[in-house]
C-alpha cells in the first residue's frame, strides 16, 4: 500500500517514511517478480532518494546485518544528497557527517567493494563542497585517519580504502556539479594536495613488499590525479615507475594507462626536459613489443603503441624543436612506423595500426608550420620517411586471400572498409607533403606490376595502388599531373578477376572524370569498361556512381557514345540496385543531346513506365502496386532533376551567366516540358487511390521539375494547381503544401499565372484552416509548410490577401496558435510569417484591420513565449516578431504593452512589476536596432526564468 502513495503530485509527499520502507520497497525492487511492481518500487525509491527523510534512512540501510544492493543503496542516497543537496545541510553538521562517513569506510573496507566506492565517493563531495575553506587539509586528513590503526581493519585493507578514496577525489571533481568559480577554486586546492599524494604513491610503488592489487590501485590513483593537470615535472619520478611496472601483467594495463594520460594532459608540453627523459624509456619498450607481436599478443602491443603515440602525437612539436635530439625523436618516429605496419590484417589480426594515423597527420602538420628554412631541414630528414609511410599504408589497405575475407564477419569486413577509408584520408593529406612525385612513384610501381609478364603479382598489390591514385584523384587536383594518361592507359590491361579489384578500377575512373573532361579522347579507354560494369550486380554502387560522374563532367563529350549508354543503362535499370542514381546519370547525359535525340531517347527510356503506371492504375489498390508507383515515380523524379537542356548554353559558351529570365519564354520545343506534361497526364487518374504516398512522389517529381525548369514551366501552371488542389483537398499533405510556396514563389506576380495559382493558394489555404478547426496537434509538419507559404505569398505577392475568398482573420489566429507548437521548426516558421504580415499593415486593408483588431493576442503569445512558455533557443525568432510590432504598428504596442503586462504573475511568476516596466521602455525605445532588441528579449527571458546570472544561463 505505501507504494501507491507514489501516485502524489509532489515528490514524497504523503509518504510515511519510516526504516522499514525504503527497505520493503528494494526488497520489492530485486525480488519482486512483477515487472509493474519492480518500476513502482523504482519510482517511489528516487523520491525517497531525494527526500529529506533520506538522511535517515540511508544510515540504517548501511547496517552490516543488510546485503550488499540494498547497503549500496544507501550509500548511493548519501552521495545524492551531499552532491545535489549540499544547501541543505547546516555547516555546523560538516564535522559530524565527515566523521560518520569515515567510520563506514573503515566498516567496509573490508566489505562489498561497490559500497566502500561509493562511500569513497560520497565523501569525496563533501570533501570537494567544503574545501578549501571548511576543510583547507582534506587529502592530509585522510591519510591520517587510514593511516592510524585500530578498528579491527587490517593495514592492507586500510591501504586500499585509502587509494581508492584519494582515486574518486579527482573523478568526482571531473563530474561534479559546482559553480565555475568554485571549481576554480577547488582545483587550486587540489592541485596543492598532490604534495600529500605523490611522495605516498610513490612509496607504495617502490617497495618491494607491496602487493599487486596496492600496486594496481596506486597506478590508477595516479591515472585520476594527472588529469587535474598535475606538472609533469612532479610526476616524472612516477611516471617512471610505471615504465618499470610495464613487464608485469597484472600491472600492464594500468601502467599504461598512466602514463598515457599523464603525458596527454595539455600543460605537459611545458616540461620539455621531462619529455626528453621519456623518450628513451619508450624507445625501451621496443623489444617487449616485438616479443609481444612474435606471441600474438594483442593487447601488449596495443598498450605499448598507445605510449608511443601519445608521446609523439601530443608533442611532436616540441621535439621537433630540439634540434640536438632529433635521431632519439626519428627513432621514435620509426618505431611509430613500426605501429602502422604491424603484421596482419586490421581488425582481425591487429587492432593497432589505426592508432597511429593521427600521429602521421599531427606530425606533417608541425613540419609544414616551421618557417621555409627549418621547414627545408626538416623535409630533408622526413620526406622519405612520409614515403615509406605510403608503401606501409598500402600494403596495410591490401585485402587478404579470397579464402580468408570471406571467412571474415560482416562486422570485420565494415571495419576493414572504414579502416580503408582513414588510410585513403591519410594519403590525402601526405600528398600534400609530397606532392606529383607521390603520383610519379606510385606510377611507376603500378607500370612494373603490369608490364612485367615474367614475375606474377597479386591482385592486391594491384588494387592497393589504384586505391592510393584513387584517394588522391578524389580530393586533389591532378589536372595537371603527367601521370594521369599513363595510369588511363595501363587500366585497360589489369586483369579483372576480382570484384574488390572491379569496384577500385571504377571508383579510380570516377575519381579521374574531371581530368577525362579535359581529355576527352581518353574516353574510349575507359568508357567500355563501366558500361561492361554495369550488368554486374555486385559492382552496381562503384559502376553507377562513375557513370553518374562521367555523365556529368563529360557530358558534351559524350553524344558519339550516348546511344550505346543508353541501350545498356536501360537494360540495367531495372537489375541495378542504383537506379535512381542511373536515371540521374542519364539526365546529364541527355541534356547535352541535339532536342530530337532528346525526344527520342526519353520516349524510349520513359514509354515503358508510363505504360506500368496505367496498368498498375486499373488494378485494385493494394501495397504492392503503392510500393512499384512509388518506385517508377521516384526513376522519373530523378531523371527530372538532371535534365536541363537550358544549362547547354552556359556550360558550352564563352563562360558568362546568362542574365535572369522574368519572363516565359517563346514557345518552342522543350523535352523537359513536353515529357512532363505527359507524365502529369497520365498520373492524375492514378494518383489518388495510393494517397498519401504517391502525392509525396507525385510532389517531387514536379517540385524538381519546377527548379530545373523555372518560367519554361509556366505552360504547365494551370494543370499542376488542380491537381494539386485535388491532392491537398483528397488527404492533405505538407509536400503538397512546399510545392504550392514554390510555385507562388516563381508564378505568383505574372499575370498570365495568376489565377490558377490565386485558386490553389485559397484552396490550401481553406482546407488547412479546416484542419485547424478539428485539431492541428497531430500535424505539425503541415503547420510549418503552411506557415510557410502564407509567410511566402506575404512576400512575393501581397494581393492573394486581398481576395474576399481568403479569411485574413482565421489565417492570423492559426498563426497565434501555431506559436504555442512545441516544434521549434513550426514556431520558427511562424515567427517568418508574422514578420512578412505585419509590415504589411500599410498596404493590404484586411492585414490592417485583422492587426488592429486582434494584434493584442499575438503579443500576448509572444510574450507567453518569452517568459518560458517556449525553448530559450527561439527568443531571437520572437524578438523578431516583437521588433516588427514596434517598427509597423508602434502606437498600438504602446497600449497593448502596457494592457498585457500589468496582469498580475504575467508572463511570469518571478518577474517584479519594475522589471517589467524597465522591459516596456527598453523595447519601445528600440525601432531600428534589431540586435539590440534580441539582448533586451533574452536578458528578459533569463529573469522569467529565474536564470539571470547563473552559471546555467551563462553557459547556454
């Protein structure tokens, strides 16, 4: 029965605490095998967690006749209390909790490990709320209080418990929740007490008696403490310790860790000389590395490559810079090289290697950032070691046997795949450092591979060097490089066996297209070989994703070879898993046609469908025949969205834009049009029995045609806005709604279009306000697309709000109401639509008298909004509609401003009715700076919310 008491409407209210409940409840929690019964007594326990009664209850929870979950429980109280309600606590109880959790420490020192952690962690906030001030010599302290036997706790116990509190004093610090400038002045307080730290750690890691799991403890405690910046100059002496502790396994693993966080820390690079020492205790570990790579194991190389790294990587440049050191720096460069080409394959013999790529990034980076004549010194000595890294990340990016990758999981194979991807990047970048000598070697390998008939190589070592062009080709220009139509003549003869081998060959042509645009006559090398591709289901992506490029970068090239790539791009289509893809590729390809082989081809390639899309019609609605519309809508769609036969002129001329049409053109042939119009023809008797799907496909199609076309779709206006009306008025859909904006957008202000788009505009218009009458919560994505397109026709054509037929004072009111949306896309959509309307109070009579008559409740909202009732992150959208009030309608906002704000408690609770009155002169004062008023809104929204000058609002 106590559990139903949860049910209270304010946190712990009406409930009876006493010992045994808390107790019956986590009973009820880890016993109970009634899932509902287990998250009541969760639900009720968080509140009593955080109740007052909590200081109680927690203490009787930790009595050692209790098990281990229901003491953690009560030391988890604790820890919440003490962390989140510090305020609660008097100061004259500071000492007598602080010693009440000393004393149960020493208890279960001895005990359940997860208790005395959080014990450690409970005192540790207190430790971090009351220092330096309360308890200026914590750490001190609680060396002593461990250290001082009696209570019956052995001295080893004692000792862990001790480390383990002085390891969660700086962890809790990292996530605790104290204002900033109490975290400053902790941290200082902290950084002092490693005095009291160090010398004990280092006396229970030196001594030889001293047991593994004190050890181990001590190496974390470490781990935890440098990540308050400790100088690296005070931790040297253990950071040393720990290289030694590195040959011990049960100490590897944090040994490592330590000294990598100690020598990752920022403020590291400070102490140089300490950094010297370091480097030849890492350059020691080589032999245990090799010894660890010849025995398979994996998780010593790893952790002595992360030394390595961290060392090279975070300090590069400061090594760099101590010239009189540079072998003992190139040595640990070599061994970091060593890293990368670590024996196996990534990830499934190795995890190691794709440690180092950033290394290689970091260290490029600090060369190239030397002035040129140190820069010169330093090339010298690295250039060749940036090439060795090429042939190490190349043989590294070579896949295995056919036999053993297809023994790989999916899972290593995606791996392997992203592996690739970070080597491609690295490869990119060293080109950088390198330059067309990079292209020249890899050139000349690929040349030897291929010519010589005498020695076989592997496919591998093939495709990895295409792979490496590839990655370059991709991102770098190579216009210019004398490699290039050697590397096009050499693809013809490699010998394709292989569908990793296929799939590089055609992401290194794709790569190459734009170099193809400007050599045309290297296109019949190369074309042959993706067409051929393209029949392979298992080369789809990388033979369509070339064509595409191809088609796009050298389409004006491309007419003596358009037949052929249309019969074998229409025989794949439908095989091709890239067909939407395919169809694009085929869009660019036809724009570049004389306008009757434009015609012909498009009525072979689109025939076929629209002949599917009738059948499919006369059969009876069902979810194979949506999925198969849908599917040759989204093929036309896409062929749409490449087809532009209006670009011919600017791709192919002297390179000038032609100016702007604003107008229709003559009329004349226009393929695009003219398929369109078809298309649009057929599908109005289909469309409707697979609402709403299909009028999404529907709406793109023409929403992309409309873009590609402009003014040249102006014949087809009058058709599309009944079908659109049709579609909207059938089930409404906010596609429907985006493609009537952009069509107000382009048709609204000629003459000719006007009307049917007048029509559509009060159509949507009606049947959305009727959406608003039923309920719009469960619409959101209409709201913003029609917030939209009042706030588009407002802009591009004021006079569609003149029309009788249009109810300006329902549209305002969805618009208030729409402010209220939790969506913060819908709101912001229309806050737009109040800053087009309102400056249109001059011009448009209806807007006048609707702003006039009801511009009170659209304040009213606004500053409902401001003064918490929307996200702080719209406040600059709000502040708009409020500066546009001021601006057009500032005799108005004087008295409604006024009106509004002196309701008692509004827009909020916690604003004074000066406050508000400082908030009416400010804002009124400012009609032209807009940024000025955005400050005023969000300084005012801060002391609605009660979070003007907290930490919280300065952080936001």
């Amino acid at each position: 029965a106590y559990l139903l008491q949860i049910q209270s409407s304010q946190p712990g209210a009406g409930l009876q605490f006493c010992f045994w409940c808390p107790l019956t409840a986590l009973h009820q929690l880890y016993y109970d095998p009634n899932i509902e019964n287990k998250n009541l007594a969760q639900k009720w326990l968080m509140q009593a967690q955080v109740s007052p009664q909590a200081w109680q209850f927690c203490w009787a929870l930790l009595c050692p006749d209790k098990v281990p979950e229901i003491q953690y429980f009560g030391a988890s109280a604790l820890h919440t209390k003490i962390s989140r309600y510090w305020s609660d606590i008097p100061s004259d109880q500071y000492e007598t909790l602080k010693t009440q959790l000393f004393s149960q420490i020493a208890c279960f020192s001895s005990g359940s490990k997860m208790v005395l952690t959080r014990l450690c962690v409970a005192l540790a906030s207190l430790a971090l709320n009351t220092m330096p001030e309360a308890w200026p010599g914590a750490v001190p302290e609680m060396v002593r209080v461990f250290q001082e036997e009696g209570g019956g706790v052995d001295g080893r116990a004692r000792c862990l418990a001790l480390l383990e509190l002085l390891t969660v004093l700086p962890e809790e610090f990292q996530t605790s929740r104290l204002p900033q400038y109490r975290k400053g002045q902790v941290r200082g307080a902290l950084g002092r007490e490693w005095g009291s730290v160090c010398p004990l750690l280092q006396q229970l890691l030196r001594r030889g008696d001293s047991p593994g799991a004190v050890k181990a403890r001590v190496l974390r405690c470490l781990s935890s403490w440098v990540l308050l910046d400790v100088p690296l100059s005070e931790s040297e002496g253990l950071v040393e310790d720990c290289f030694t502790a590195l040959p011990d396994p049960e100490l590897f693993d944090t040994a490592v860790e330590a000294i990598v966080n100690a020598i990752s820390q920022p403020d590291s690079q400070r102490y140089v000389n300490t950094l010297l020492k370091l480097v030849p205790q890492v350059l020691s570990l080589q032999e245990q590395l090799r010894e660890a790579i010849q025995n398979g194991d994996m998780e010593t190389s790893h952790g002595i490559c992360r030394i390595a790294v961290a060392l090279g990587e975070n300090h590069s440049r400061s090594l760099l810079e101590q010239v009189e050191h540079w072998q003992g720096f190139l040595a640990l460069v070599n061994m970091i090289m060593f890293c990368t080409g670590i024996p196996g394959h990534y990830p499934v013999n190795e995890t190691t290697s794709s440690l180092t790529l950033t290394f290689w990034y970091t260290l490029q980076d600090d060369i190239m950032s030397f002035d040129p004549e140190r820069q010169a010194v330093y090339l010298q000595v690295y250039r060749p070691v940036y090439f060795q890294l090429v042939d190490v990340l190349l043989h590294k990016a070579q896949f295995p046997s056919d036999q053993e990758y297809a023994s790989w999981s999916s899972d290593e194979k995606e791996q392997f795949r992203i592996y690739r991807v970070d080597i491609s990047d690295t490869l990119m970048y060293v080109y950088e450092m390198l330059g067309a000598e990079l292209l020249s070697n890899l050139y000349e390998k690929l040349g030897r591979i291929l010519t010589n008939t005498e020695q076989a190589s592997s496919w591998q070592h093939t495709e990895a060097l295409l792979y490496g062009f590839q990655s370059i080709a991709e991102t770098i220009d190579v216009n210019y490089s004398d490699v290039i139509p050697g590397l096009i003549g050499l693809i013809p003869r490699i010998s394709i066996n292989n569908v990793q081998l296929a799939d590089t060959v055609m992401f290194t042509i794709g790569a190459l297209a734009e170099w193809l645009a400007d050599h045309p006559v290297m296109l019949s090398s190369v074309l042959p070989l993706v067409l051929q591709a393209l029949g392979n289901p298992d080369l789809s992506v990388s033979s369509v994703s070339t064509l595409k490029k191809i088609c796009r970068e050298c389409k004006f090239d491309l007419p003596p070879y358009a037949t052929n790539i249309v019969a074998v791009s229409q025989v794949c289509v439908c095989a091709t898993s890239q067909c939407m893809w395919l169809m694009q590729a085929l869009g660019f390809l036809l724009s570049a046609l004389p306008v009757e082989e434009i015609l012909r081809n498009l009525h072979s390639l689109i025939t076929p469908y629209i002949q599917q899309l009738e059948k499919l019609a006369d059969e009876t609605p069902n979810p194979s025949n949506k999925l198969a519309i849908i599917h040759i809508l989204g093929l036309l769609s896409n062929l749409f969205t490449t087809l532009d036969i209006s670009k011919q002129e600017d791709e192919s001329g002297e390179g000038t834009a032609p100016p702007v049409k604003t107008a229709p053109p003559p009329p004349g042939p226009n393929p695009v049009r003219d398929i369109t119009i078809n298309t649009q023809l057929k599908m109005n008797s289909f469309t409707l029995p697979y609402f709403p799907p299909s009028s999404q496909a529907v709406c793109a199609i023409f929403e992309k045609s409309v873009r590609t076309l402009l003014h040249d779709f102006a014949p087809m206006v009058s058709q599309l806005s009944e079908m659109l009306g049709q579609m909207y008025s059938t089930i409404p859909q906010a596609s429907a709604l985006d493609l009537t904006r952009q069509m107000v957008h382009i048709f609204a202000s000629e003459t000719d279009n006007f009307p049917p788009i007048k029509a559509l505009f009060e159509l949507v218009t009606s049947v959305t306000l009727s959406i608003f009458q039923q309920g719009p919560r469960d619409h959101p994505d209409i709201v913003d697309s029609f917030m939209q397109l009042q706030a588009q026709a407002l802009k591009r054509k004021p006079d569609l709000f003149l029309s009788e037929s249009l109810d300006v004072k329902a549209v305002f009111h969805c618009g208030v109401l729409s402010l209220k949306f939790p969506e913060a896309p819908t709101v912001k959509s229309t806050c737009l639509f109040f800053t087009e309307l309102l400056p249109r109070c001059s011009d448009v009579p209806p807007v006048a008298r609707v702003v006039q008559e009801d511009g009170k409740l659209l304040l009213q909202a606004v500053l409902e909004a401001i003064g918490g009732g929307s996200s702080r992150s719209l406040m600059d959208q709000f502040a708009e509609v409020l500066f546009s009030l001021n601006k057009h309608c500032f005799p108005l906002l004087t008295v409604w401003l006024k009106e509004a704000l002196q309701a008692a408690g509004f827009p909020s609770t916690r604003v004074t009715t000066e406050q508000k009155d400082t908030f009416t002169q400010q804002i009124l004062r400012e009609r032209v700076n807009k940024r000025r008023v955005k400050d005023i809104v969000k300084e005012f929204t801060l002391v609605c919310r009660g979070l003007h000058g907290t930490e919280y609002a300065a952080e936001y």
